[in-house]
C-alpha cells in the first residue's frame, strides 16, 4: 500500500498542465517518446482546439525508484474557472497535488484558488516553475510570489520545462518521496469508494470512474450505490492505462473504473459512494453539489431533433453533474429546454459538444443570470472576483469595476497587485472579462465565486412586436440598466425582421411603461396608378381619397397581421449578444 502515490496536477489556464503529462507518461514508458500526440490526455477536440482542458483525466503509471516499484495515479485537471468543480473532484481522491506556475506570467488568479483548495483538503503541495526556457522567463520573480502567497519554502520549489523535459525527472522522483502513501482503517475490510466521474458508453451502460478508499472490488460482485440505494453486478472493473485495461479487482487506495450495465444514467450520481451490498459503511463526504450561474434557452432548429437533444443533454449529465435543465415551450421556437450553466465558456462548450458530438443544430439564447423573487422584490446575485495584474494596471482595472457596479473590498500589492472586489454576477457575465483583458493589456486573471444575493430595484424588460410580447427576448434587468438594454434590443431586431405591407413596432417595455421604439414602415404601393393609367384623375381631392382608404386598408392589415420573427433572426441577434 506504502508503494501507491495518487496525486494531481493543478495551475491557471495554459500553465502546462497537460505537457507536464505527456513528459511524465513518456518517462513512466506509458507512451513512448515522440510517438504519440501532444496532449495525449486531452482527448475532446474541442480541448485540443482550444488549448484548454476542460476535462479531468486520470491515468496510471508504473516507475521505479531505488530498487522498488511504485503505482502512481495520475489525474489532469482544468484550469478555467468555469470548470472548477472538476478541481473539486479531482483532489478528493488524492493525497497530492503539484501547483504548476508559468515562469513568464507568475501566480495568477486561478493558482491561489486551486492551491487554497489543495490546503483545505490538507493534501501534499509540490510547488513547480515552468517554461523556464522561455526568453521572457523570470523565474526569480516567481520564486518569490510562491513563497509570499503560499508561504511555501524556496528550497523546495522546482524549476522544469515541461516541454523539453529539464527537471522533469527530478520532480517525479520528489512526488513519490513527498506525496504520502494512501491512508485507510485496518479493521474496515468491506468496499467503500467514492465516484469522482462517470460517462455512458451504449454496449457497456454507465462506467463510472471510482476511487478505492477501503475493501476491494471484482468482477461479479454485486455493489450497492449509497445515495442511489440501487444494487448491481459488477461486469468489468479496469484501470486507465490512459485506455481502458481491464484488471482482476480494484484494491484499497487505487483509482480506476468500474463497468455497472446499468442504463438509467441518473442512478449513477457523481459524488456518490459504492460499498458493498450488504455492507453497513456510510456514504463518504462526497461532493457540495455544484449550483449553475447562467441559463439560457436552448432549442433544435428542427422541432423533429427535440427528443435527440433530451438525449444528449442527459449523456453530457452524466459526467457533468453541474449542468441542469427543464423543458421549455416557446411560441417562435417550439419545444427546448432551459439549460443551466457555470459560466460563459461552459455554456459555449456544451452548445459545440452538442453540435459536434450529436450533430444537433441548435439555437441557444444569450446567458443571463437567474433572479430570486421575495417579499415583491428582486433578489440579484452577488459575486467576489479576485483579480492578479502587474501594479502598472491597478488604475484602469479599478476604474472599469466600478463602472460595472463592483465594490471594493481589498487589495494586496505584494510582486503584483491583487485586487478583491464584490459585483453582481449578471454585470460580470455581460463583456467585463473582455474589458478587464483590454484595459490590462492581456495581463489580469480572473476568478470568483457566488457570495450571496441583495435586494435590487429591478422588473422584466419586455419586448413587444405589435404590441404582442416575444418571452424569447425578455429578461430581469436592474432599473439603471434598463434604457440602455431596451435601446440595444429594440434597434437589433428592427435590423433582421423584413419590411412587410403594414407597420411594425417594436417596443421595450419596463414596469408597464414604454422606454424604447423603433418602427418598420410599410411597403408602400403606388395606388394611384392601375395597370398604366393613373386613378382619380388630376383632382387632388380624389386623390386623397384613395389615399386615405389605402391607409384604412393598412390598418386593418396591421391589426389582423401576424409578425412573424423567423428563426435566422433569432440567431442574428443571440450571436450578436
């Protein structure tokens, strides 16, 4: 047991995370060198387009060191703060985790969250300088936030090039040295495991991904799911070698995958403990569950698709525990569903993976913010965002934040400013990221975290087409918002929707009031001309008689007509946004 080592890799986004995997499987022998892809544990393409993880992965490896042989259980993890969760899984299941730093960009937002997270968790902390072969690498500087922020010896910092190998070797050996073995209760010899993750495959049901704290589990046994209460037989238990190899049993301390058969996806909740059938051990700790932070209508463009895409959302479900959705009926787009999501980059990756790996066209609505309703007011999610910059950048961040209703909280100016400041989740979804990115030259990172909600005067904007509201572009807005959101909306959709033969108004109304219009003339026809010959003559006053029941005419068109907002419309104005 003393011969396993379980342990992550964490960092901020684009750190190295998934290079420093590639150089420890290549050293390890999983793959050989030069022989296989870059990347290797990213095996979504959008990851690998991106250049992102978006995924947690484990893998297991075999090394030896001064004569023994040692298991090492490896799990990657994101970066992005949208997919944080998957953070949260991942260090449940390990005694370890090395905290990746750019050399070039030094502790960023995310490696204080993702570290402070770690030394909750009481886990091993290996701190790791990289890309230190980069010409703008300063690696000095970073030694030093590491140990300002962390309070983490420089002697025991590493300094390695995940890309070209430097240092690679002696940081795996310090892994097993420091990273302690698994700890488990000697008297306890019944299964007790924990699902970190899980996904469906169509021949097998639902496999899920288990960590093995206590007993063991094979091949028939039959296994209870605590909170679940479901029973089966174990048909495959296996470990991931980064493929899917099948072992005789899963023992105390390891990490691997259990094969269930069961098809109901929703019985296999991650979070959830595996033990045996008639085993009296109680659920693990398991997992807070995740909320979802922004919704947005998602509908097929073809009504026929609505069931394919029920069935999508309830695979991507599976190892995507924060995702969370009803159904919804809407007049212009037929039947979808409202979809909750953690963040803007979450919402877009589920949408590509629904259209890539279902091959579902889709029309999804901007993301907004949900609001809670008590006592007949308004109650607006608050968020805390922490933000790292270089000091030259202080000035312009503080003043885009207060613009976007942020209050102060705290600033630290130790090596590099870090800023603390309280905002309402739905001014931080709009384009702050972009704005902080502008105004900071590319430098600021940013994360956050839900805080509360506080009271807010604000109502639904509703928007009216002949005096008929369109639900698909209604939303809650805070009152000193209002104008310039009504403004916005009502001038986009006087772009897309097309001249008819009466008039159309589209309206911005806000607690029964009108606070935008645009209008859509007519077509005009030239009624006094039939065929080739004028009609009414050269008398003026006959003429305005035809006029004028031309625009009788229009009237009554305009009270029995239809606007019909097409779907490529919809489209228009939801990219815009």
């Amino acid at each position: 047991m003393n011969h396993i080592r379980n342990f992550a890799i964490i960092a901020h986004i684009d750190h190295g995370k998934s290079t420093l995997a590639d150089r420890l499987l290549e050293l390890t022998g999983v793959v050989s060198k030069d022989k296989h892809e870059e990347q290797l544990l990213d095996r979504n393409p959008i990851s690998r387009e991106r250049g992102i993880t978006i995924k947690l992965a484990p893998v297991r490896m075999s090394y030896e060191l001064d004569g023994e042989r040692f298991q090492l259980n490896l799990i990657d993890t994101p970066g992005h703060v949208d997919f944080s969760y998957e953070v949260d899984r991942t260090l449940s299941c390990v005694e370890g985790a090395v905290l990746l730093i750019d050399a070039t960009q030094g502790i960023q937002a995310q490696t204080i969250s993702n570290a402070y997270k770690a030394l909750e968790k009481n886990l091993t902390i290996i701190p790791v300088i990289n890309k230190i072969d980069l010409p703008h690498a300063d690696v000095p500087k970073a030694k030093k936030q590491i140990v300002d922020f962390l309070g983490i010896a420089e002697a025991e910092i590493h300094e390695i090039s995940a890309k070209t190998g430097l240092g690679v070797q002696e940081l795996l050996n310090d892994i097993i040295k420091k990273v302690p073995g698994p700890n488990f209760n000697e008297n306890n010899t019944e299964l007790q495991s924990l699902i970190f993750d899980s996904y469906y495959d169509s021949h097998k049901g639902v496999i899920a991904f288990v960590r093995i704290f206590d007993g063991q589990v094979k091949k028939r046994d039959k296994v209870r799911l605590i909170a679940d209460k479901s029973v089966f037989e174990v048909s495959e238990v296996g470990v991931f070698g980064p493929e899917l190899t099948q072992v005789e049993s899963l023992q105390k301390g390891e990490i691997g995958y259990v094969v269930t058969n069961l098809k109901d996806i929703h019985q296999v909740r991650v979070g959830d403990s595996m033990t045996a059938e008639k085993s009296k051990n109680p659920a693990l700790s398991g997992y807070k569950k995740v909320k979802s932070m922004v919704f947005a209508s998602m509908f097929p463009t073809d009504a026929s698709e609505y069931l394919n895409l029920k069935k999508a959302l309830d695979k991507l479900y599976l190892n995507d525990s924060s995702l969370e959705f009803t159904p919804i009926f809407s007049q212009a787009l037929g039947a979808g569903f409202r979809v909750g999501f953690l963040g803007l980059l979450h919402a877009d990756v589920v949408r590509e993976r629904l259209e890539r790996e279902y091959e579902l066209d889709l029309v999804l609505t901007p993301p907004q913010v949900e609001y809670q309703f008590e006592n007949n007011t308004y109650l607006e999610p608050y968020v805390r965002i922490f933000m790292v910059m270089p000091p030259e950048y202080q000035g312009p961040v503080m003043t885009i934040c207060q613009e976007y209703r942020g209050r102060f909280i705290t600033m630290d100016n130790k090596n590099q400013i870090t800023l603390t400041y309280e905002m309402p989740l739905a001014e931080m979804i709009s384009d702050f990221f972009d704005r902080l990115k502008s105004v900071s030259s590319g430098y600021a990172s940013l994360d956050w975290e839900l805080v509360r909600y506080e009271p807010v005067k604000a109502d639904k904007l509703s928007l009216l087409i002949n005096g008929d509201p369109i639900e698909e572009f209604s939303e809650i807005v805070v009152q000193e918002r209002a104008q310039e959101k009504a403004q916005d909306l009502t001038k986009r959709l006087r772009e897309v929707i097309h001249r008819q033969q009466f008039e159309i108004k589209i309206q911005g109304q806000y607690k029964g009031k009108i606070i935008a219009s645009e209008r859509i003339a007519p077509f005009r026809k030239d009624v006094l001309m039939k065929g080739s010959k004028a009609v009414g003559g050269g008398d003026v006053g006959r003429k305005r008689k035809v006029l004028e029941r031309q625009k009788e005419g229009k009237k009554r068109m305009k009270m029995i007509g239809s606007v019909e907002v097409p779907k490529e419309a919809f489209l228009k104005i939801f990219n815009k946004k």
